[in-house]
C-alpha cells in the first residue's frame, strides 16, 4: 500500500485549513458583524434621543444572522435595540439547536416557525404575528430585517382568493417544471400581499430607515428577488453580506500560508 509524500500530505493539510477557516469566516453570524463593522453609521445617533432599532427577520439562515446582531447590539448605548419576530424552518426546531436559540430568545427575540420550501398555515401564522408587530414600529425608528433564503415559503400571506394549499400547489409545480428560482419567485410575488415590496408596506417608518441584510442566495444576484423581495422597489436599502465571504477566503488562505 502507497503513502502519500511529505508534499502531498501538507497540500492536503493546507487545503484542510483553508476549507475550515473559510466556512468558519463565512458563517452567517460573522457576515453580520463584518457588515456593521464596515457601516459604523448604523450605531451612530444624529439626535439627543437614542433611536430605537427594531430587528426582524426571515430565512433559512435567520437565527445565525441574528446572532451576529445580538454580538453587535445587545450592550450598545447609542441605539435602543428592540430584538423583535424572527420566521425559521420547523426542521431547525430541534434539541441540538437550543444553544443557539435560547441566548436570542433571553435577548427578546420571538422566534416563530414556518415551514420550507412550501409554506403552510404556520407560514401564515408567523407572518400575521410578524404583521402585527410591524405595525407598533413608529415613524421615527430605525427597522434591520435579516433576508436569507427560504424566506419565499417562510413570509406567507397569499392574496384574496387564494388559498395557503393553492398557493403551494401552484409554486411546487413550477419547481417541478426546472423553471430558475429567479422566475418562480416573480410567480410567487404575484400570489402575495408581503412580496415584491408588500412587507415593506406594514412598517408605519419611512422606508428609508429600513435596511434589509442580504443573505443572496439567487444566481443572478438580484436582492430585489431573495425571499421573492419583500422590500422590493419600496426604497428601504439592501444590502448584500455575501461581499464579505470573498474576503474571508482571501483571509483563510493567507492564514494557511
């Protein structure tokens, strides 16, 4: 039996490294504390009165992401953290999770629970919950959403007319049929009220003063079209965290070196 040589063993090493240390930086959690760290404006307040912050969110990826924000807002003084409604998959309910999920609940995160990838009546449940609470967020605060995929099946208010099980039905064969995600999320816009723009529409604040964290998980790129854009064409700013990982990995390489 063959052994690898020396060469060969400390390239597989490196590689080890390098694949390690990039997953670890490209974590959802440390995205999250590079983006405020690259927009320190976030935390700075113009006015006497701190700004209350509120945070919301929705995605695969939600309860990594917020985590990224409680590590940033939870002791700050500048700002008025309000930890608010955060939508994740039911299969991320399980026991192993709860260390990850206790320390966003302690902080005042309620976390509520959908289902992916089609959305049922516990989608629509977490949604009304998280439509109730965006109408207490007044004119003057400041709203941070965590946007990740899986968001499309997390938010769900379908239009009048349309059943939650229609609408299911209606998107599972469009994803049967190979359409891109890019197209199926412009079909599921037109089956909702809080796609394309209509999330954005619950928030009583100007649009302005909404900033929507992008986990991008749409090949185009597009972040209008992420969770089929909830904040889309509303004016609210979008920003994409992916930017971060190219960094990371340039870090993680040099690092292995």
């Amino acid at each position: 039996m063959e052994t690898s040589s020396r060469p060969e063993l400390l390239r597989t090493q490196v590689l080890d490294i390098v694949c390690r240390n990039s997953l670890a930086d490209c974590a959802p959690e440390r995205l999250v504390a590079q983006w405020f760290s690259a927009h320190p404006e976030f935390l700075k307040n113009k006015s006497a009165k701190r700004r209350r912050v509120w945070v919301f969110g929705a995605g695969k990826a939600v309860l990594s992401m917020a985590e990224g924000v409680l590590a940033k807002l939870q002791n700050t003084k500048t700002v008025e953290f309000h930890p608010s409604i955060l939508i994740a998959p039911q299969d991320q309910r399980v026991p192993e999770a709860k260390k990850y999920i206790l320390p966003l609940e302690k902080a005042g995160f309620q976390i509520e629970w959908g289902t992916h990838p089609h959305p049922s009546a516990d989608s629509v449940e977490a949604t009304k919950k998280l439509l109730s609470k965006a109408a207490e967020v007044d004119a003057d605060d400041a709203v941070l959403f965590l946007l990740s995929g899986g968001a499309s099946a997390l938010v769900c208010s379908p239009i009048a007319g349309v059943t939650v099980e229609e609408k299911a039905k209606r998107i599972a064969a469009l994803m049967q049929s190979g359409l891109p995600i890019d197209a199926i999320n412009v079909e599921r816009a037109k089956l909702s009220q809080v796609k394309a723009g209509g999330l954005a529409r619950a928030f009583m604040t100007d649009p302005k003063n909404i900033s929507v964290l992008v986990l991008n998980d749409i090949v185009s790129g597009d972040l209008h079209l992420v969770g089929s854009g909830p904040f889309a064409k509303s004016g609210a700013q979008h920003f994409n965290i992916n930017a971060f990982m190219k960094m990371s990995a340039s870090l993680s390489v040099k690092r292995a070196n």
